[in-house]
C-alpha cells in the first residue's frame, strides 16, 4: 500500500520523530496521505527528516517538543492545533541494575515514557473531543507485558502505558477519541546492532518463536491499521508485533 491516500486529509503528530521509530512511523504515515507533524527536542534531526518526505511527496512540518516538560507540550499544541492521529513515539531507556539505578534516571525515564505521554494524550485529546473524532496510537513494548533484567524502569513506564491507554480508551470512546497500543517487540535497528551480534543477544534472538529479529517494516501494516478508519471498531486494544515472544515457552 506504499504511497496510497489511505489517510489522505488527516493531520498526524509523531513524537519522538527525530530518529528509529518515530523517523519511520513519519515516513510511514506520510507515504499513506497524512500531513505529519514531526515533534522531538533534536530540530536539526526534525529538519532532515522533513526535507526526506517532501522530497518524496509528502506533507511534513516540524515542531521542537519535550513531552516531559509541560510548558514545551503546551506550546506544541498551540503552534499545531487540531491533530487527527497523535502517535505517541518518544521515550527513553536507562539500564542497568535495579540496585544500581538511579532516582535521577527512574524519574527521567517515567517522566518521559509514562508521564509525557499522558501529557501529550490529554493536550491534543482536549481539540478532538470539539471535533468528535481522533486516534492515539501509544508506543508501548513487550516489556510492558513481560520481564527482562536490567531494565526496571522502562519495563514499568510501558506496563503504565499499556495501562493508561486502556483508562484513556475508556474515559474518551463517548468523545468518538479512539486509544490503542503497539507494543513491538525486539528489533533490528542501528543503535543495538552491536547487541545481537554477541553472544546474549543471539541467545535472545533464539527464544523467540519465529527466530528472528522484527524490522521497522514489520510494524507498517498494524500502524495504518489503528490509524486509519480501518480499525474504527477499536478501543483500547494492545496490539503486540513480537515474533512470539508473548507467548515463547520458559
């Protein structure tokens, strides 16, 4: 479906547009119609990726945004006004040692991954509540559905995600708002290449069912669907990309 008017007319804010997912699901929305909003605090980053989809026709504007700071949300909103799709993208990751981490880093991380995106959600729900219609699509990830060492904080941060967007689905489906998840699981990307070529992270990649590594392109298909009138039946749900981690056995 590269390049067809699937959201052709809606407005799309990505958060977290600067790089890896966020840069992709831009790209992604843009190639299908949508005129993006690409929000993150790395402008220079946003500039590139906004010159990458014009040039391949699409429709991109930039916006500097801290969804952990309040004043920099408020802000965004006001610059962007009404938005029918937010894809609440940003997030961070602090690992290490549950013994080891951090107040500074615990906060940083749910500021940014949980607090943030509730934010975000209730900055730009606030316009499609007026208008009687929108979609958030929040990032969460498998850990926010199963466990893995060393990362307790960002494990925490998207079980609350997968939470709230549950709350949210239920408070705003009267307000014709929808609220669902996609939680991938491990992927490939240029950032932890160096990870699943040692010795761990291959052990890793062989507990999961399908024995491969997920790629930015095996999240195309469920993002278009939450974000289009395809899923318009859809609230509340969690949708996971995995490659049968959920369901791996012990």
């Amino acid at each position: 479906m590269k390049n067809s008017e699937l959201l052709a007319g809606k407005r799309a804010l990505v958060t977290g547009a600067s790089s890896g997912i966020g840069h992709y699901f831009a790209r992604l929305l843009a190639d299908h119609g949508a005129q993006v909003i690409a929000g993150a605090r790395r402008v220079a980053m946003l500039d590139t990726l906004a010159a990458e989809i014009k040039a391949a026709g699409g429709q991109c504007k930039i916006v500097l945004l801290d969804v952990a700071d309040k004043a920099s949300v408020t802000a965004a909103v006001e610059q962007i006004g009404v938005c029918d799709i937010l894809v609440n993208n940003a997030g961070i990751v602090r690992d290490g040692s549950a013994l080891l981490q951090t107040e500074e880093d615990w906060d940083a991380v749910l500021d940014t991954n949980l607090k943030g995106m509730f934010i975000m959600s209730q900055a730009i729900a606030k316009g499609m509540k007026e208008r009687g219609q929108g979609t958030i699509i929040n990032i969460a990830s498998v850990l926010g559905l199963r466990q893995a060492g060393g990362v307790s904080s960002y494990a925490v941060s998207k079980a609350g995600a997968i939470q709230l967007t549950k709350t949210l689905a239920l408070e705003w489906a009267r307000f014709g708002i929808r609220v669902n998840a996609l939680a991938p699981g491990y992927l490939a990307t240029e950032i932890n290449a160096n990870l699943w070529k040692s010795d761990p992270g291959k052990a890793l990649i062989n507990r999961i069912p399908q024995r491969r590594l997920g790629q930015l392109e095996d999240l195309a298909g469920p993002m278009l669907l939450l974000a289009s009138e395809q899923s318009a039946y859809m609230t509340g749900s969690v949708i996971t990309v995995d490659g049968g981690h959920l369901v791996s056995s012990l």
